[in-house]
C-alpha cells in the first residue's frame, strides 16, 4: 500500500483501527467479562431482541469501544457513538435517541459526564424506550410522550461509581475491565506484529509488554514506535536488546509509567516527604482533576506497588523511592 503523503495522525488512526479485534473471540483477557457479555449476547440472539445494557468500567485504553464495536458486529447491528461531554443537552439526546433504529447499539463514552437532564431523560428511555419531549414553557408545558424503537446502550465510564445509583441500576450487565498480564499484552502485540508484518522475537515481546503499562492501546503505541526505530536502523528481526535500544530512545519509563503517574508520584516524594498526603491536594498541584488521578493514575500506581492508598491520605512506597532514583527521607510518617 503506497501511505506516501498521508498525514502521520491519519496513519496512526487508521493502523490503531485496524488493530482493533471484530469478535469477542479475537479479544485478548478480559476473560471473566467476555465470558458474561458472550451469555448476554447469545441469550439476546435466541430471544431475538435487543441486547440487555451493558456498562464497562475501567481506566481508558483497555478496550472498552473495542467491546462496543464487538458487542455491534455480534448482534449484527448499527453502531452509533457519542460521549457524555457531547451530551449537553436533554434536547441532544432526544435526536440522538429518537434517530435510532430497531436493534441498533448505542455507545455513550465518559457516560458520567453527561448532564443532569439528559441523565434523566436516559433513565426513561433505557427502561420503557420512550423520550418526553417538554413543549412550551411554565404552566403551559405539557410534554410529549415519543416511543423509540428498542436499542441497547453500551456506556463506558472510568469508574462504575461515578454514575448516579439510579442510572447504573439500569444496566443489565456490568463488566469492569482489568490492566492486562504481561502476557496477554504479548498476545495482544503478537496479532498487531503480525498485521504490521514486523519480525519481533519472544523476548522483544517481553520488553514491549514490560512498559506498556497493563494497556493495549499503549502497547500497540510503542509497537508503532519500535517499527520506526527497526526500520531506520535496519534491524530486521526485533530482540529484546533492540526493543529496549528502540524505548529509551523515546524516553518510555521501564514500569511503562506515563507523565501522570510520575508526577504524582514525584509531587508526593519531593513536596510531601512521601506522604500522607490527600487526594485533592495531589491532584492541584500535578494540575489535574481528582477524579483523573484517581480513576486513571492511581489504580495502576497501587497495582504496581509504588502507592499506598491509607485513611490518612496517599503515601510513596519504598519502591516508588527506588524507581524515581530518589533517597527516602529517614524519619517518614507512614
Ligand atoms: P477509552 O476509554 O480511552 O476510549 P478504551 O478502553 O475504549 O479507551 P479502546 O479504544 O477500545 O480502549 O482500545 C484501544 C486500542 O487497544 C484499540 O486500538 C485496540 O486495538 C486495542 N485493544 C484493546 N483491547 C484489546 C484486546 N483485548 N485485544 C486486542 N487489542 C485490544
């Protein structure tokens, strides 16, 4: 395929959608999740309906719109996506929901950013597929009943326990996504090696996997970056030495840490003495939201054993010390 004078972005998109898996069968992990979902979907196909809703939880990267993509194809229907920040407006939702045909699969990413009315208009038509259309204003409002042709939402949110209790009770399955295995993430980019015709040995795979942070996305990002490395130096078969070579050369932390996690974890050690500190207070001075750091950074900081959540607030472990090549203070509050 001649790619001479496609935008690099273009590129990227294209390859990263190309990587994507179509069925539930081509998706790595996960294995709980797809277990349940692969129940779901089937007992819809028999029942010949919509599928129940469906809600993913976890942090982002771990293929939560690859799943609603899947979750499409395997029922054999349209795919439609938006997300809650898009979704200002009851009134958006309504021609978003009033659009849809029978059967087709509706994506809200970020579905705990949505606003108020729109949640509540949502809450309806999850349960009875209706929309109330408010005419007019003040006591002459009267509002108008819609029926909608049945669907199945699919929303995705970084933590379940954002969404208000009554929106998530409306979902029939709920699946939480985990960081992925070293080992998983080596399948993941074995397929992709092998769709981007790259030779990597096993222990390339094992490097790439060590400093892909639990994540697809992240792992096939730095397999795209390898294959730039290999192909300028003329490396045809990647090892682990080139692999390694490739990553330092793009400044890729050895526990896959991203410019978040180590600035918590730098802000903690250097401003705090390694804690306690709370959650809020990390969060202003790394410049982020609290529900940031602590639905995206955090979870995989504790995975890693590099924090500590404690009732006191979040304190640096000796291996955060270790990994940021700092010297613990003697005398530290823990
Ligand atoms: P976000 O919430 O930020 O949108 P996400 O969780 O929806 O992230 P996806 O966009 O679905 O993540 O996945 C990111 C990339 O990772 C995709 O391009 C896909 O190729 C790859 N990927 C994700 N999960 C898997 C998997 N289980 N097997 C193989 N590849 C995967």
């Amino acid at each position: 395929r001649d790619l001479v004078g496609t935008a690099p972005a273009v590129e990227e998109k294209a390859l990263e959608a190309a990587l994507r898996p179509k069925a539930l069968d081509d998706f790595v992990g996960q294995a709980t999740v797809r277990t349940q979902l692969s129940l779901v979907l089937q007992s819809s196909r028999i029942r010949q309906t919509a599928a129940d809703h469906v809600l993913l939880s976890g942090p982002p990267g771990l293929g939560k719109t690859t799943l609603a993509m899947i979750i499409a194809a395997e029922m054999q229907a349209a795919l439609r996506i938006t997300s809650g920040p898009a979704i200002q407006h009851a009134g958006d939702l309504a021609a978003i929901l009033s659009s849809l045909t029978d059967g087709e699969v509706l994506f809200i990413d970020e579905i705990h950013r949505m606003s108020r009315p729109a949640e509540e208009m949502l809450y309806i038509a999850m349960e009875d597929f209706r929309v109330d259309i408010i005419v007019g204003k003040g006591a002459g409002a009267t509002s108008i009943p819609l029926e909608l042709a049945p669907f199945t939402l699919v929303g995705a949110t970084t933590r379940a326990g954002l969404l208000p209790g009554p929106l998530r009770d409306r979902f029939g399955f709920t699946g939480h996504l985990e960081y992925y295995s070293p080992e998983e993430l080596q399948k993941v980019l074995r397929r992709s090696a092998g769709m981007l015709e790259m030779q990597v040995t096993a222990g390339g795979f094992v490097e790439i996997s060590s400093r892909s942070r639990g994540t697809p996305r992240i792992a096939n990002r730095l397999l795209r970056r390898v294959r730039d490395w290999a192909l300028v130096h003329e490396v045809n078969e990647v090892d682990r030495a080139a692999a390694s070579a490739a990553l330092d050369t793009y400044e890729v932390d050895s526990l896959g840490l991203d410019r978040l996690d180590r600035a918590v974890l730098e802000a903690l050690c250097t401003k705090f003495r390694g804690g306690p500190v709370g959650l809020s207070t990390l969060a202003i001075l790394v410049g982020e939201e609290t529900e940031t750091v602590e639905t995206v950074a955090e979870p995989y900081l504790v995975r890693e054993g590099l924090l500590a959540r404690t009732p006191r607030g979040r304190i640096a472990t000796d291996a955060a010390w270790e990994h940021l090549g700092l010297t613990a203070p003697p005398q530290r509050d823990e």
